[in-house]
C-alpha cells in the first residue's frame, strides 16, 4: 500500500511502542515512584493549607475542596504533559531515535504511542493520590462525574499539545532544549488561574488567560465546587481552542520533524 | 530487460551553511551486490548513508531506494531496509529479548518469536537473550544492533563501521555473518567503514570519499592494480593524501 506522506495509522506500530515503554516502566521501580511521589507531595501541601484556612475563614469552610480541586486539575495538566515529553526524552537518552526514525513507524503513529503512555503514566501517579485524598481531606474527585471527565479531557488535550510542541522542538534542537520538557508547563500555571479567579488578575491579562483552555477548566471547577454548578459552556469553549491548539501542535511537530531532516539533527539526538 | 539498481544516487550534495558536506556525488548499487564506502573522517560517508535512509534531506539531487524516491518516498520501502550504526544504540533498560520484540514488531515481522530464536541460533545470542542490552559486553552489543539490522531480513541493508571497536576476533566473526546472510537473502549491502581488512574481505566495489567528493570507484582488484599497491589500506591513504591525483597528473 502506498502511504507517500506517512499519514496511516498502523494499530500493530503504536502498539509495539506502548510496549517498549511498558517494558522499561516494569523494568524500573524508581521510574514508577517517581510518578506518584510529587503528585502526593503536592496534595499534602494544598490539601493542609486548605484545612487551615477552611477553620479560618467562612469562604473557604462553605468551598471546601477548591485548593485540593485545583492541584489534582493541575497535576492532570502538568504530568500529563510530563508523561508525554518524558517517553519522548527516553529516546533521546537511550540514543534509539535514530532506530526509530529509520523504522516504518510514521511520526503519527510514535505521538500516537507517546499520548497513550502519558495516560498510562497518569493514571499510575494520579490514581493512588486520588485515594489519598478521600482518606485524609474527604476529597473524592470521582463524585464530579460527567464533570471530571470533562475536566480531564480538555486538560489532558492540552498537555498533549504542549508535549507534541516540546517535542517537536528537542527533535530539531536536541538536547539542549532538554529543560523545556520540564518547565514549560509552569508558565502556564499563574495566567490559567489554577488557585484563584481570573477576575483576580489585571483585565489586560485575563484576555490572555481566556485564551487558554485550562483556564475555563479550572474556572469550571471552582462554579461546580463552590456554586454546584456544571457550566458546559465552559467546556466547549475550552474544547473548541484545543482542538485549534492541538491541531497546530501537529503542524508545528511535523514541520520540526522535516526541519531536523534538513538540518540533520536526528543523526546527533544522544546525550 | 535491464534490472533496476536496487539504489540509486544522483549528483547528491549535502550542504550545512557553507560546508558541503555531501558535494554531487553518483553511483548505483546493483540488486544483491555489496559495496564499501571507504574515506576518512569528514569525507561525508555518514551523511550519504543517512539520505539513503531517508534520515537527512538532500540540499539537492535524489536518491532512490528499490524504486522509491527518498525522503518523499520512504515509508514504501523503510520495512525493506535496515540500518546499523555504533553511533546509535537500543535502550539499555530493555532486555534483548524485549528490543528484539519492540522492533521486530515495527517491522511487522511474520512469527516473531520464531525469528528471534533464529537470530539468537545465528548470532550466539541465547545466553543474554533475557539480559538488560546496557549490561552487554562492547561485542555482545554490536551481534544484537546486527540481529536488529537483520530482524526484517532487508533487501537493502546499510551498515556504519559495523566492526568498529570490536576485537579482531568479534570483528571477523562478525563478517562471517554478514556474508553469510547476505550470500543467503541476496540484500544489497551498503558499508561505510575506515576497516581495509574489512572491506578487502567483505566487498566487490570500493567507492573512496574525500571531502564529500568520489575519488575512485572500482573493484578492489582493480584499485590495487591502478594504484601499483599490495593493499587496499596503501590504496586509502594515496586517496587521502592526494598522491592518486599527483600520480594522475604526472602520467
């Protein structure tokens, strides 16, 4: 079958990847701890802090759950970014993208593979600090229903599209461009309004918050927590920029990808 | 009916900035033939290898691959190729077993586990089949990148100084399968290499680089006798040197 431009889907190419990282998950114990260990961290800060101040202020005893809300909402956004960029990394460490690249696997098929491992990665990290917050806060994010489900796939969009991005970039740049992978995401962490309510920040500013798809998630979050509200309106704003950003998230990826063929750079990815 | 050469090379040149690192080369690689690319460091061995394989795009010229036009082309014919190199590795957590599966799965390779028990027959493999790859011996490494090579059996097999850091011992056994697999599948072999002995051995044709140019493309045979020399490392350092073009000159 002819496929000029790479762009089939092949089930058995995606699946031998997802493999490959099974493999190395299973093979690596501190790999696994290290996805549950910041996540648990995070709740235990947010989640005191919130008991604190819930004692203190009516506000917040009447909204309990916002903060531990918001840092499981973040932490959906941030590792699931990180699971992405992190299976992408291994490649690069191992020096194996040039084995990859000279494989029939098709670019879509290995960000395919890459988005199916960061939902892996998540929900081994992000399931047990869930538990965790039903035994210590009384949390239980799993009582939002439709909701979380709405949450998570407008997050998990997002964090795809940052991780493709980044991608995209450490394939024509290398290496060096190593430290986006991990910081990045935090830019996005004051203007999408993780703890606060956009009307918090300068009107000039909210523009560009509402110009990103977490900030109407987490914005959604506090109207159901706080006011028992499910605003869809929210959601389909926030799905309709992801599907913008997503799509130019691939673009941006395989033009890198055909930038890094001209420039040579997937013959010197290592270390 | 004359047959196609199973690839193809078209005045390529291969510039980053102002260094051309690739500077209008040619030549065709008949179906079942195997050839070496010979020349020092720079000479742009790598990089021919690498837009054979789709890897890095021609500044300008083409390459075609058993009929495809590469880049443009390439996922008709990468399942078809494969691609050795010690600049690039397998992931070290992986056991072989495991690297071996991963790939032969890309490859979509028919009896998978049958194929590796092959290879592992082929390639004295079975004793660290289920070890971790970064836990292997410098030689054990290089038998699996070449179990990996040859995982699809490929017509088309490119291979970069596939004995390079290996003992004298590895380095023949390692030629020793080479040959064998490629007298038994009939893949084109394409082998870029600094190893004489090697290339005296294993290869029909010589193509000789220096700085991104062919300088002499024969038999080695041939090379030996045009040169006046006794070996083919004689030979590499006239080229290298420039002493081919002087002894031209002055004929």
């Amino acid at each position: 079958m002819s496929d000029t431009f790479g762009l089939t889907l092949a089930p058995h190419r995606v699946g031998a990847m997802v493999l490959r990282y099974i493999y190395l998950l299973r093979s690596s114990w501190p790999r696994i701890l290290e996805l549950v260990y910041w996540p648990t961290m995070q709740l235990f800060v947010w989640g005191f802090l919130q008991l604190y101040i819930s004692q203190n202020a009516g506000f917040f005893a009447r909204a309990g759950g916002v903060f531990i809300g918001a840092v499981l909402l973040w932490d959906i956004l941030f590792r699931g970014q990180l699971g992405f960029s992190v299976s992408f990394l291994e490649e690069m460490w191992a020096r194996n993208l040039g084995n990859l690249m000279i494989s029939p696997l098709r670019p879509i098929e290995f960000v395919a593979a890459l988005m199916i491992m960061s939902i892996v990665r998540l929900a081994i990290g992000m399931v047990p600090v869930t538990l965790l917050a039903i035994a210590f806060f009384g949390f239980n994010i799993y009582s939002l229903g439709f909701a979380l489900a709405a949450f998570f796939a407008n997050l998990i969009l997002t964090s795809w599209s940052v991780g493709i991005l980044v991608s995209g970039v450490l394939l024509r740049n290398g290496m060096g461009a190593e430290s986006l992978a991990w910081t990045l995401m935090f830019v996005l962490m004051p203007l999408t309004c993780v703890y606060y309510p956009v009307a918090t920040l300068p009107s000039w500013l909210q523009v560009v918050a509402w110009s990103l798809p977490p900030t109407y998630v987490f914005e959604g979050m506090r109207a159901l927590v706080i006011s028992h509200e499910f605003r869809a309106d929210l959601m389909l704003q926030a799905c309709a920029l992801n599907a913008v950003y997503f799509s130019a998230a691939v673009v941006s990826f395989l033009q890198l990808l055909k930038s890094a063929r001209r420039q040579g750079s997937l013959m010197q990815s290592g270390e | 009916m004359p047959v196609e050469p199973a690839v193809t090379v078209d005045q390529l040149v291969k510039t980053y900035g102002a260094t051309r690192a690739v500077d209008g080369i040619s030549f065709a690689l008949a179906a079942g033939s195997i050839t070496a690319l010979l020349g020092g460091n720079g000479a742009g061995k790598t990089t021919t290898i690498a837009m054979i394989l789709g890897l890095v795009m021609p500044t300008s010229g083409g390459v075609r691959v058993l009929g495809a036009e590469m880049p443009r082309q390439r996922y008709q014919v990468l399942h078809r190729m494969n691609f050795e190199s010690p600049y690039i590795d397998m992931p070290h957590r992986l056991t072989v077993r495991q690297n071996l599966t991963v790939f032969g799965r890309l490859y979509a390779v028919a009896d998978l586990a049958g194929r590796i028990a092959d290879l592992a027959a082929q390639l004295d493999l079975a004793e660290f089949l289920d070890r971790p790859s970064g836990k292997l011996s410098a030689g054990q490494k290089t038998r699996v990148a070449l179990a990996k090579a040859l995982i699809n059996q490929p017509d088309v097999l490119l291979l970069d100084e596939p004995t390079a850091s290996l003992d004298p011992d590895t380095a023949d056994w390692v030629r020793e399968r080479l040959e064998r697999f490629r007298k038994r599948h009939g893949a084109t072999v394409l082998l870029a290499s600094h190893n004489m002995a090697e290339v005296e051995r294993l290869c029909e044709r010589v193509i000789m680089m220096k700085r991104g140019r062919i300088e002499d493309d024969d038999t080695p045979a041939r090379l030996l006798t045009r040169y006046g020399r006794q070996t083919l490392e004689e030979v590499f350092l006239d080229v290298a040197r420039g002493r081919g073009e002087a002894r031209e000159a002055a004929q």
